[in-house]
C-alpha cells in the first residue's frame, strides 16, 4: 500500500504541476493574443492609414491651397516685387521659405499630443499678452500703426499669436467647466475679461480687423462651449453701444478713416474720395474684368502698380481677374471641404477639449475667407484681413499650418481610440 500511495502522491503532485503549467501558458497565450494585435497594427501602421494616421484628404486639401494659392501669390507679386525689390522672385522665394517651416510645423504638431496644449493654455495667452504689449513699445511701422515685431528675416504679428492663444484657452476653459458654462460667472466674465484686454491692446496698435476677428472666435468658442444664447445677444448689444459711444466721442478716428469710401469705390465725388478708395475701386475693376473664365494665368493688369501690393489683402481679386468665377468659386469651393472636413474631424475626438479645439481651429480659417472676400467687393471697409494659404506673409502662413497641424493630430488620437 505504501508504494501505491507514494504513486498516488506523485501522480497528484504532477497533476497540480501540470495544472498550474498549464494556468501559466494559458495566461502567457491570453497577453500574446490580446496585445499581438494591436502590437502588429502599430508596426505595421502607414502615414495616411485611415485607422492610425493622419486623415489624407485633409492634407490633400490643404497641400493643393498651398500650390493654387503660392501660384497665384506670384503671379499677383513679381510686378510689384521687381518695381520694388528690383527681383521678381523676391516674394516667391521668402513665401517658399515660410512654407516650409510651416509644413515642419504641421508636421511636428500632427505628432505631437494635443492633450499637452490643455496644461499650457493660460501659459500661450500670457504669451500673447506680452506679444501684443511688446509691440507697442516698438517704433512705429509704415502708416503709423504698431503691428509687427522685426526679427530680420520676418516680422512676427502679435495677433496671429492671440488668434491661436485665444481660441486654445477657451477650448481649455470651457472643456474644463463645461457643466458650468451655463452661469454667467463661467463664461460671460471670462469672455469679457478675455476679450476685452485684447481688444483693447489691438485698439492701441490700432489693428481693427483684428479685433473683429478674434471678437467673432470668442463668441463662437462660447457659444459651442456651452454659454446661453440670450447672454450673447445681451453682449452683442452692449458692445453696439460701446461702438457707438467711441464713435461719438472721437475714440474711433482711425477706424472711421478707413471706413471714408466704404460702398463708394465706384463713385466720383471729390479727388480726395478718388484717391482714398483707389484700393478697393481697382480691386472692383480686377473682378470685373475677370469675366466667367478669367484673362488666363499670369494675364492681370490691376497688378502692374493699379491694385497697391497685390500679393498681401487683396489677391484674391487678382485670382478673379487671371481665373474668372469659375477658377475663383473652385478655390471657394476648397475652401469649405477644408472647413467642413476639419469640423469633421474634429467632431470625433475623444475629448471636449479637442472638439472645442479643433473646431475653433478650423472656423478661423472659414472666418478669414469670408472676411476677405467681403472687403475686396466693398461689402465691408477696407482693412487688413488676409487670405489663408494665399497672402504672403510669414507668421501668418506658419501659425496656419502648424494650427492644422493641431487638427491632425486631434484626428490621428481620434482614429486610434476607435479602433
């Protein structure tokens, strides 16, 4: 009997070895068949996969308004640019240059974790503030107004700096008290507080259509973040009156300078009207001559010294003049896939904060292009609201694409947590 309970033991001895053999493997083939997936899609993930990369007809969108848009900025420039500069590739050759430390940008950002812009929001803004308090101590530039901080090869605008800090704030703020964004101590306060200090720095530039425009993101980062809709409208009214009340009193005297003409460009009156809507009235002349089909590529005439640096606010109507409606509704048309497909985007992110990021991102590009449009056909007053993708400027191009940048990789985190 002893040895067949010596068996016995060892044969339950074996069997809880085996057993326990048998727990590990089991457990070693579970972490292999849970992780090996997802360890092959991430070895295996290409740049545009629509599961893991970043979204391809976003970039596709955004790589043909570079092209169409650098085509056109030289077209419009090299006049101008060899009167000037005595080089006709003067423009062409720095807008190149913007370009590509713009698509680095976009592409560092596309990679980069958006997540980390929430921890640094009021940091970007602190920043913008001593941008714009920076340069108003800077001597003056040409016309008086103080927009631009030199740094040799480029200026830096300031407000391209608050544009991006205000609207990465509010995503930060209104994500973070959301369910409180309905009380006035949440999102009226913070808008007026905001909004007001930066306008009022832009006011000392004086730099108006800046103002507008970071006016129209601040309601609108508000409005999506959740603030009631009665609290815009009483904001809206008051800040009528505010207008009003500067304009009576004289606090308006440069704004209301650039508005002499507005709706009058092609009316003569006195030489000093001829003289004040000369911009705005060759800009009508570059649209009207432009025709259905256009004077063919490279065919203007308003940018041989009629229509003042053609390359900067205004190109789009030399656009007009060389591409006819057609080309110019086509690029409109652009345009709004880029807006739409953005807020798509956007709209899937894993977060409230990227969603507010993203779309605020997106809609700045959409505020611009209807802006500018609406100044070169005289519907507003003559000021300075670029093109995205196609005025020439540097800091303006760079902060674009690294913004879409942003977009990318809210995108690309998107993706990935779906899957």
């Amino acid at each position: 009997m002893a040895p067949n309970k010596r068996m016995l033991f060892r044969a339950d001895v074996n069997r809880i070895y085996d057993d326990e053999y048998r727990a590990a493997q089991n457990a070693k083939n579970e972490k292999f068949f849970i992780r090996r997936p997802r360890q092959r899609k991430m070895k295996n993930a290409k740049w545009f996969d629509v599961g893991m990369g970043i979204d391809l007809p976003f970039c596709i969108i955004i790589f043909v308004l570079l092209i169409v848009g650098t085509i056109m900025m030289f077209s419009a420039s090299y006049a101008f640019s060899y009167y000037t500069q005595g080089d006709s590739y003067y423009y062409l050759v720095r807008q190149l240059i913007f370009i590509v430390l713009g698509i680095a940008g976009m592409v560092v950002m596309s990679l980069f974790n958006y997540n980390k812009l929430h921890q640094v929001a009021p940091v970007v803004l602190g920043v913008a503030y001593v941008a714009l308090l920076l340069v108003l101590i800077l001597p003056s530039g040409e016309g008086g107004v103080k927009r631009w901080i030199p740094l040799g090869i480029f200026n830096i605008q300031p407000s391209e700096i608050a544009k991006f800090a205000v609207i990465l704030f509010f995503a930060h703020w209104c994500s973070k008290y959301y369910n409180k964004m309905q009380l006035p101590k949440f999102s009226v306060l913070p808008g007026v507080a905001i909004f007001g200090s930066i306008a009022l720095l832009l006011f000392l530039e004086p730099h108006y259509s800046g103002i507008v425009i970071i006016g129209m993101l601040t309601v609108l980062m508000l409005y999506i973040g959740g603030m009631k809709t009665k609290y815009l409208a009483i904001g809206g009214i008051a800040l009528i009156g505010l207008v009003l009340l500067l304009a009576v009193t004289g606090g308006l005297t440069y704004a209301m300078s650039r508005m002499d003409g507005w709706g009058q460009s092609l009316e003569y009156t006195t030489e000093e009207m001829w003289q004040t809507t000369w911009q705005t009235r060759n800009s009508l002349y570059a649209i009207g001559s432009g025709g259905l089909w256009g004077l063919g590529l490279g065919q203007s005439r308003q940018k041989y010294l009629y229509l003042p640096e053609p390359q900067n606010d205004f190109i789009f109507a030399i656009v007009v003049e060389e591409l006819g409606l057609i080309g110019a509704a086509i690029i409109l048309l652009i345009f709004a896939l880029l807006v739409w497909r953005g807020i798509t985007l956007s709209l899937r992110a894993k977060d409230k904060f990227g969603k507010l990021l993203g779309i605020g991102l997106t809609s700045q590009i959409g505020i611009q292009v209807v802006l500018n449009i609406l100044v070169i056909t005289d519907w507003l007053p003559n000021t300075g609201i670029s093109l995205p993708f196609f005025s020439y400027g540097g800091s303006s191009l760079i902060m674009l694409l690294a913004q879409m940048g942003i977009v990318l990789s809210i995108s690309r985190t998107a993706n990935i947590e779906r899957q």
